[in-house]
C-alpha cells in the first residue's frame, strides 16, 4: 500500500520521545528472539546520537513558541519600547531642564572627544531634582540624552568629567537597547521554562483553571527571573562604563574622589537616619558608606578597587 504523506504540525519533544521509546521497545524483544553473539554491554554513549536527533526535530515547534512569545512582548510594550530608546526629556520627571554653563559644557565636550564620539550627535542637560526623583546623579536616556543633576554640575572638574565620561561610555556601547533586550528575552524565556511545568503540577480541576493558574504562576515567574536577570547585567554595564570612562580620560583620581564623595555623603545621611530613630537595616548603607538598596551598581567599594586596579596612576 502506498504511503500517504500528510502535513502535519511538528511534533512535541513529548511525543517524539515516546515514538523513540517504542523503537527501543521493539529492538529489545527482536533481540530476545535471536542468539546473543557477544554479552559485552551496549555503551550508553551509543544513544547520544538519537536523543540529539529528537531535541533538533523538536526544536521547530520551540522556535515556534519562542516567536509567538517574543512577538507578544514586543506588542505588549511597544509604548515603553519607544519612551526609553527615544525619551521625551520635557516629559521626564526630572525637574527644570537647564542647558550647562560654558565651563562645564566645554568638559563634556572634552569627555566625548576623548571617548571617540561627536559631542554634536548628544543632547546633555542639567536637571534640577534629577537625584531626588531617580535617585541619580547623571544618567544616559535613550540613545542620545545625557542628563546630570543640577547640584553635580558644581562638583570639581575632575568629578564632573568622570560623572559624564560614564555616561557617555552607556550611550557609546548603546546600554540602553541592550538592557532592554536582556529584560525581554530573560521574560521570554521565563515562559518558555515555567509554563508547562506549572500546568502540569496545578491540580487539575478544570482546564480552565489550570491554565489560568500556569499564566498567573507563570507572569510572576518570570516578571521575577526578568528582574533578576536585568540587575546582574546592569551592574556588568555599570563597570564597564566606570572602566571605559577612566581609559578614556586617562586618569582614575577624578572617578575616585567622586566615589568617595558619594560615600561620604552616604555615610551623612546614615548618620542622620540613625538619630531620627532608624534602624541600621531601614537606612540601607553599610559601615564602608555602600548604599545597599542600589541593586543596579556595584557597590561603591568595589567600584573603587577595580578602578585602583585598573590604571597605575
């Protein structure tokens, strides 16, 4: 009888490996049936190949979800997508927007030059509660703003030219899209691992129930992996911007006194906490001045051992 081929969809890594199992099945009792040439064992390494060729015929179907997952997101955030890679900076909750006196414009300049980028192509302004609604004192928005707060742009011109250089080194190597797209593929993939082993655990009243139960159980899972995923790459963006910035300027004494000065300035406000009745945990700054509820940067100490590490001078 002739074999009729139909299309169909492609098959699970569940259903494959049951087909693979029945193979296994059936060459086992034809071998019962016939004389046994030789009692030497059949390696376990002999089956890698098999088990190989079913997760490359199951990984279509994977794709497949890969792409419909990835394409949500995107739907679901295009808005956010567009604010944080072209920001509006009259719509940013940052306070007045100010353009820099001509002193501290000519040292961004400077810093851009330095780092091989036309301070031309960059919009930079000074902001007056940059540090009191984003708890920063200079940030790299989108692809071409560069924003410090209105109090940095006093600090000494070493300190000032540190401050931009980092920021300056995030809009270079475009941290920006690339944080974005680690917190989405890291939120993909959450689903991609969670979904079906939640639907599978959740006790199975309904189906309706169940699979309302692996969304919910799923969406947190992975708004958490996001997250997590998210901080860990922001503190490797945040080093490298430290070490960019100070090979480009060519000096560390600069990003030192500002780090320092920012531990200071914790190690006061700690002080101050603690007086108002606060609790060595509810203020968030260890005893080396480190501010323990900034999750997104390294800690100031470690900050200022690999710049110390990272220039001899």
């Amino acid at each position: 009888m002739p074999c009729i081929v139909r299309a169909h969809a492609a098959p699970t890594l569940s259903t494959l490996l049951y087909q693979q199992q029945d193979v296994l099945k059936q060459s086992s009792h034809l071998s019962a049936h016939t004389p046994k040439r030789s009692s030497t064992r059949i390696p376990l390494t002999s089956k890698v190949p098999s088990v190989l060729s079913t997760l490359v015929h199951a990984t279509p179907q994977i794709a497949q979800d890969f792409l419909l997952y990835a394409a949500l997101a995107l739907a679901v955030n295009v808005r956010a997508i567009h604010t944080i890679l072209w920001p509006n900076p009259n719509k940013l909750d940052v306070g007045a927007l100010e353009d820099l006196a001509p002193a501290q414009r000519h040292l961004f300049e400077q810093a851009a030059k330095k780092l091989a980028l036309d301070p031309q192509t960059i919009t930079i302004k000074q902001c007056s509660e940059l540090i009191k609604n984003r708890g920063n004192d200079g940030c790299a928005a989108g692809m071409s703003l560069l924003l410090v707060d209105k109090s940095e742009a006093l600090l000494p011109p070493e300190e000032f030219s540190f401050l931009v250089a980092h920021e300056l080194a995030h809009l270079k190597t475009k941290d920006t899209p690339k944080k974005m797209a680690v917190s989405l593929l890291s939120y993909i993939s959450g689903i991609l691992i969670s979904y079906r082993p939640l639907q599978k655990c959740l006790p199975k009243v309904s189906s309706i129930s169940t699979q309302l139960g692996a969304l919910i159980g799923c969406y947190f899972f992975s708004q958490w992996l996001s997250n997590l995923t998210t901080k860990k790459y922001s503190c490797y963006q945040e080093k490298q911007a430290d070490l960019t910035a100070v090979a480009g300027l060519g000096s560390k004494q600069g990003a030192l006194n500002f780090l320092k000065r920012c531990q200071q300035s914790n190690l006061a406000a700690r002080a101050s906490n603690l007086r108002q009745g606060q609790t060595l945990e509810e203020t968030g700054v260890d005893e080396a001045g480190n501010n323990l509820f900034d999750t997104e940067h390294p800690l100031l100490s470690e900050r200022i051992a690999y710049i110390n590490a990272a220039l001899p001078n």
